[in-house]
C-alpha cells in the first residue's frame, strides 16, 4: 500500500511540474512575440513612430527620410555599444520575411546592422515596441552584428543580421573571427 501512494504522489508531482512549465515556457513565448511580432494595439492601429522613412510607390520601396540624417543617429546609437566604432557604408529598405527593414552596412569592419519598418497605408515608419501597451516606455530597438575577419569572395553574407521565421534576430555564420550579435534597445524615443 506504501508503494501505491508513493507512486501516486510522484504522478501528482510529475502533473503539477509539467503543467507549471508548460504555463511558464508559453507566457514567455506570448511575451516574446509582444515585442519582436506585434505590430497592432488594442485599437487595431499600427504602432510606428511619426516620421516617415520610406514608401511604396508604384510597387517600389523608395526611401523618403534623409539617408545621411538617419546614418548618423543610427550610427550614434550603435557605435555606444559596439566596438570599433561603425561607419555605415550603405544603407537601405527592404522586405523580407514578413515585414520592412532598415538595413546598413559596413564594408571596412564588415558589420551590418537592422532596424524594424512597419508598412502604415503606403508609407513606412520606424517600428515602435511598447511596453505591456505603455506608451511612455515606447522605444525602438537595433540589432548589429560584427566581428568576423573572413575575407575573399567566399566572405559574402557571413555575420549579417537576419530575421527568423519564427521571429527575432541572429548573425550568419563567420568562417574565421568571432561574429557577435549586439541588440540595442533604447526607451522613451526612436532610433532614427
């Protein structure tokens, strides 16, 4: 008889386990995907900042903002976290995945850098992250990666950001040097 209530308070004990991390790992999903998959509030708008940084005209992606304006902000907000400083040779929109991308690069210390677009009508904003729906703990966020040495034609592509399928940033892999992903969040005010 022993034997049978332990074995019975060990399958209670195993139940409540398993159901309590199933509870935790989908709260953290769900909080997750607030952040780096939303894009709509409550009210059903799209949560972007004002300004406009590119459009869709006649199917293309054009980019409307001032490039070397939102070269040196971005490159202000990286270069604090991120070492030798970067000097973005190229930047430019586009879609991939499911959504808009500010994309730059820099060729000389082969980093490349990301900033989420939301597409509003037929313009483009800033993608805005809100905090549990917070509008005063509204920021933005940038991903650069940087740190491979690999050069030569066979380089191409390697320790660049890229968006994943199921959502959130990783680096490409590096043949030589040490790719290393920065994720940069400021709070209260956009990147660009």
């Amino acid at each position: 008889m022993k034997s049978i209530g332990k074995l019975f308070a060990l399958m209670v004990l195993g139940i409540a386990l398993f159901t309590g991390c199933q509870g935790n790992t989908s709260s953290e999903s769900s909080d997750s995907n607030a952040t780096t998959k939303g894009s709509r509030i409550e009210d059903g708008s799209l949560v972007h900042f004002d300004k406009v940084i590119g459009a869709l005209r006649d199917g293309e992606i054009v980019m409307v903002a001032d490039a070397d304006a939102l070269k040196a902000r971005w490159q202000k907000v990286v270069n604090d976290q991120v070492e030798p400083d970067i000097s973005f040779t190229g930047i430019w929109i586009v879609k991939e995945a499911d959504g808009y991308f500010l994309r730059a690069s820099d060729t000389i210390n082969r980093a490349s850098s990301i900033v989420r677009l939301v597409l509003d009508g037929d313009k483009i904003y800033e993608f805005k992250i809100l905090d549990a729906g917070k509008e005063d703990q509204a920021g933005s966020e940038t991903v650069t990666c940087s740190g491979c040495t690999s050069t030569g034609p066979g380089s191409v592509g390697e320790c660049e950001v890229k968006w994943g399928l199921e959502g959130g940033y990783y680096c490409s892999d590096c043949s030589a040097g040490n790719c290393q992903k920065t994720h940069t969040v400021v709070v209260g005010s956009a990147i660009l």
